[in-house]
C-alpha cells in the first residue's frame, strides 16, 4: 500500500495538536546537536518551525531572511552559534519552555 501524506503533515498536525509532542521534538533537536548529529537536528528543528512559527515569522523574530533560515535548516545548512541560539529562543518562547541539561554518563 502506498503512503498517501507526507511525514512532515502527519509531524506538523501532531505538533500543532500536542504540546508535549512539540516540546519533546524541540528536546530531540537540542539532544542531536549536543551530541553530534547536527544534520538530524536541523531537520528536526526546521520540521518544529514549519508546525508551530513557521518561518516568515521566525524570519520576523531573529532579523534573517526566511531563505537564510531555510538554508541553515536543510540537512546541509551551516547555522553560526547565535543564529541557532536565537531560532531555539523563538522556538522556546513559541512553546512556552525552557530548555534544561544534564550530563550523563555514558554506558
């Protein structure tokens, strides 16, 4: 049988719908790139966006052109420090959350 919707609906409706789903997709993208998968969590955190700012007002919020943020998004973007600090702040204050870290030990 042949899929009939994109994941990225059947993500962006979930999203929209479930909070903690949001918030648990904004803790996966953070998780990734705190530990070496910074590809995954850009698609991750461009998924979040499209479902909950979209990017015409994330463009709004962080000064940056939408296409920036589109590229900086995409598996192969290559957002500076603060340019990420600022898409996560938009995102958190989007969701109404904060961010917290712990280290744990590796097994």
């Amino acid at each position: 049988m042949a899929l009939t919707r994109s994941y990225k609906h059947t993500i962006a409706e979930r999203a929209q719908r479930d909070p903690e789903f949001a918030q648990a997709l904004l803790d996966e993208a953070a998780t990734l790139f705190l530990n070496g998968e910074p590809e995954m969590a850009r698609i991750i955190l461009r998924d979040l966006v499209n479902a909950t700012v979209g990017f015409e007002e994330l463009a709004k919020e962080t000064a940056k052109p939408s296409k920036s943020l589109h590229r900086m998004l995409s598996a192969k973007g290559n957002p500076s420090m603060d340019n990420l600090a600022a898409i996560f702040a938009v995102i958190r204050t989007t969701l109404g959350v904060d961010l917290e870290v712990h280290a744990v030990r590796t097994h």
